[in-house]
C-alpha cells in the first residue's frame, strides 16, 4: 500500500532528522519507542497486508532497543517496559514478526 509506505518513510525520516539535529540518546530511544506503539496500534485497528511495513516495524524494534541499550542502566527499565508488551501484541500479526520481536528481545535484554 503505498500510503502506509509514505507514511513509514516520513516517521523514519523524522527520528533520522532528529538523529543528526539532536541526537540525545534518550530521545532517540524515545521517538524509536513510539513508533513502534502508533504501527501496533495502527495495524491492531485495521488490516495490513505489507510484508514492507512489518519488515520495517521488526527493524525499528531493533533500532529501540539497540537505543535503549546504549542507555546507563538507571534509564532503560522503563523503556524496557514500554518495549516488552509490544511483543505480545506483535503476536496477532502474522509474517513473523512477533518471532522476530521475541529473537531481538532475548538477545538483547538478558
């Protein structure tokens, strides 16, 4: 669907644009974060059938978590808990990506 396309390209182009302007760790994590929750909420609320947007939700969970990761230890819980129930609900999407959420999850929160 080219809509969803356009609209994927202009949230990651936001956080990139934010990376090279701003770029505090915090809010990277935090703009990767909400990305994640609005493209679960928008694809729990209708039907997507875009193998290139799943593809580009698994990549940027990887992206949040890597940012959470670069955190000091004292910021990451609560970001890990706004991450982890993403993957439960990551669960009613098909194409993989809730095994691609959980593989990302325990490899990088142990």
């Amino acid at each position: 669907m080219k809509g969803q396309n356009v609209s994927v390209a202009k949230a990651k182009k936001a956080i990139s644009d934010y990376k090279k302007a701003i770029g505090l760790p915090r809010g990277v994590a935090e703009l990767s974060i909400f990305y994640c929750e609005a493209a679960l909420s928008l694809s729990s609320g209708c039907s997507i059938d875009d193998e290139g947007y799943y593809a580009a939700l698994v990549r940027m969970f990887e992206q949040a978590l890597t940012a959470v990761e670069r955190l000091p230890a004292s910021e990451r819980t609560s970001l890990y808990g706004r991450l982890n129930p993403l993957r439960s609900q990551a669960d009613s999407l098909g194409w993989g990506v809730k095994d691609a959420f959980d593989e990302l999850w325990h490899s990088a929160v142990q």
